[in-house]
C-alpha cells in the first residue's frame, strides 16, 4: 500500500482518511483500493478491478493500462449502500484484480485482497419479522412478444432471434424483466450478466413500475470483457444479485441459456 494507507483496501467512515476506522451502519460509508504494477513491465491494455461485499459484487471498474512501479487509486466510493443492505455483524470486502483473465502475469495468485469488516450499530434496528407484510414486487426474466427467448444472442445487431455465433465477429446480447408484483420498485435494481460463471457486466436502474418490462438494450463487449474459445458456452441473467429488494419470490430471479461459438466468420445478414 502507499505511504499512509493502513492496507491496499480500505472502507471508513470518514472521506479522505485511508486509515481505517469503526464502522456504523447509520453512517455514509466511503471505500479507497490501490492498484500496483510491481513488474518491471508496462501493462499497455485494459484491464478491470472488481469490488465484492460479502461475495456479491458491488463495481468494476476498467483500467486503461499501468506503467511499471506504479499505482493506480480509487478514494472515497460511497455506492455500497445503493448495491447491499446495510446489516451489523462481521462481513468481509474484497478486491479483485484482473478478474477476466486479460493480462498475462508472472503471478496469478495475489491478485485477490480481502479485509474484514465489523459493522456496527449505534441505534435500534427492526429484525426482518418486525417489517409489515403486505404487497411486494417480484423481478422475473420474461420473453417479449417476438423474441425467442429471455436472452438473445445474435451476430446480428437489432436480432429478437438467436443466430448463428463466431469467436470472428461480434455478438450482440439483448435480454428481458420485469416487476411482476402488485408494487413498484423504488430502489435501484442492478442486472448481472456472466459467461460460464464469469461476471460480464453489470446494469442498473432507478426503480421499476409495477408491471414494468425492461428490453436489455444490446450489449456488443462480450470480445472486450473476456477470451472466449469456440465451442459451447453459457450465459446467465441474475436480477437484484445482491437481494437489495425485498420480493414476493426470491427464487425466480435468475435464468441461463448455453450458446455455441463457431470458429469460421458467419454469413453477412441476409
């Protein structure tokens, strides 16, 4: 860590500090991470730098390189509250470097870095039996009128149907929900997206209507985010990945479809 940080990974209570400190769920809550290209190498890629709260993912963020012996800062991010329910107890946040694999190093296994987290509580919290019952919105992936399925992918842009796939050229992934409860929505709603288990992208929103449909505008950086090899492949949509939302069924928030990658270039669409 640099001159003055307790560690690589720091979560405060207190903006601009890099020292760590108590934590209370009632207060903001501000994150700093360092990044450092110890080789003697330059990296002259992208690369990206994940954050997980408790294993549920919170950013990414894309890193445009890094010269040899230097570093790379985050200070003061205050967007865990808007991914995760603030709870007491102990948690753990972790850091990961180079999640998809894109830069060839000389070692592969620190770039994982994890502090644990003792949340405390200096007020009176309800337990989850003390909330109301009543009415609750239910996020469920859904097929729009003329699409094939839920996900769609396509080396077509603007395809409601899957088409033929190569590690040649684009692919173009669209997907579908909605809020199938009786309520709307009014906390930000987040979208994963994942290749065989590995995190593509996130999304999100500021609320959904009740009986509102979202249509996944396309996303064409499938090639950008990760190396694929032809063969079979699986896509996976997680609505609300970190339970943010409280929801009638918590079970129906997830689906995954396998595609096939071909090695040849596909046809020009007729």
């Amino acid at each position: 860590a640099p001159n003055g940080w307790s560690s690589p990974l720091v979560m405060i209570d207190n903006p601009k500090s890099v020292q760590s400190s108590d934590l209370f769920v009632d207060e903001e809550i501000f994150i700093s991470w360092t990044v450092s290209n110890d080789s003697r190498m330059d990296i002259n890629q992208l690369f990206f730098v994940d954050l997980y709260f408790d294993d549920f993912f919170l950013s990414r963020w894309h890193i445009a390189g890094l010269k040899s012996k230097s570093w790379v800062s985050l200070i003061d991010w205050e967007g865990l509250k808007n991914h995760v329910k603030a709870t007491t107890g102990s948690h753990l946040l972790k850091l990961v470097i180079d999640p998809t694999d894109w830069v060839a190093e000389t070692d592969e296994t620190d770039n994982v870095y994890e502090i644990a987290i003792e949340w405390l509580s200096d007020t009176l919290q309800l337990n989850g039996g003390d909330q109301l019952v009543g009415k609750l919105p239910d996020l469920v992936p859904v097929t729009p009128k003329q699409w094939e399925g839920t996900i769609i992918a396509s080396s077509y842009s603007g395809a409601v149907v899957n088409g033929s796939l190569s590690v040649r050229d684009t692919t173009y992934i669209s997907y579908a929900f909605k809020n199938a409860g009786s309520i709307s929505i009014p906390e930000n709603v987040w979208v994963h997206l994942y290749l065989d288990d590995v995190l593509l992208v996130q999304t999100g929103g500021a609320g959904l209507l009740a009986e509102q449909t979202v249509e996944g505008s396309e996303w064409p950086g499938l090639f950008d985010t990760v190396n694929i090899l032809p063969g079979r492949h699986t896509l996976r949509l997680e609505l609300d990945p970190n339970d943010l939302i409280t929801e009638a069924d918590e079970g129906n928030n997830s689906i995954e479809q396998t595609f096939t990658w071909g090695k040849d270039h596909v046809e020009t669409k007729p």
